[in-house]
C-alpha cells in the first residue's frame, strides 16, 4: 500500500517523495527478467499511464501483465512445483512397497497445504 500511495496524484512533501522513489524501485525489482520474456513472446495494444506519477515511476501503461514482471512465471513455478508434490505422493502411495519411494512420497507430503484441506 505504501508503493502504491506514490502514484495518486496528489501533491506530497519531497521527503516523502524520496523515501517513496526508493519503496517503487526495490518494489520494481525482476528476479527472472519477466519484462523481457512478455515483451519478447506477446503483443498487447500500446495505452498511456494513467498520470504522470505513474509515468514517472515506470509504470508506463495500463496493462498489468506487462507492469508484473516475473510475477506470473514465479507464480506458474509455485503451482507447477506443487503439482508435482501431489504427483510423486501418488506414485509412491502406488509404489509403496519400495523403501526409496515411500522416502519420496514423505518428503512429498509432508508440506501438502493444497491437497490436505
């Protein structure tokens, strides 16, 4: 909520300004470089910010996928990594007569928050 408060357009102290510019630039920060994989593979119609403070802080169009960053791909690995969990704790509850694949199957279920509600 901090990070967003910067970009209302209304006028703030510069003080608050500064300590905002810096929350907006650790909150821009890419792990992947998402940017450029999405500019890379999808087309989406050119818009113009919403107002200057966004324009400012560079966030340069309205579309929030393209604004996100690495978020969708981090996001993709948290349920795809998750599928997974739930794949190898079915194979090893078929397998289960295999010593290794009981081991695979308790470390695949032991953080299963998706699937043990």
């Amino acid at each position: 909520m901090i990070v967003l408060s910067a970009l209302v357009d209304i006028v703030i102290p510069i003080n608050l300004f500064i300590f905002l510019e810096v929350c907006i630039k650790f909150a821009q920060m890419d792990i992947v470089g998402g940017e450029d994989i999405i500019a890379e593979n999808l087309t989406f119609y050119p818009t113009e910010p919403v107002n200057a403070a966004f324009d400012f802080f560079g966030v340069g169009d309205k579309n929030m996928i393209s604004n996100s960053g690495s978020y969708f791909f981090i996001l993709a690995g948290i349920i795809g990594f998750s599928l997974f969990k739930a794949f190898v704790n079915w194979l090893a509850t078929k397998i289960a007569s295999n010593h290794y694949v009981r081991l695979m199957g308790m470390w695949a279920y032991q953080d299963q928050f998706l699937f043990n509600c």
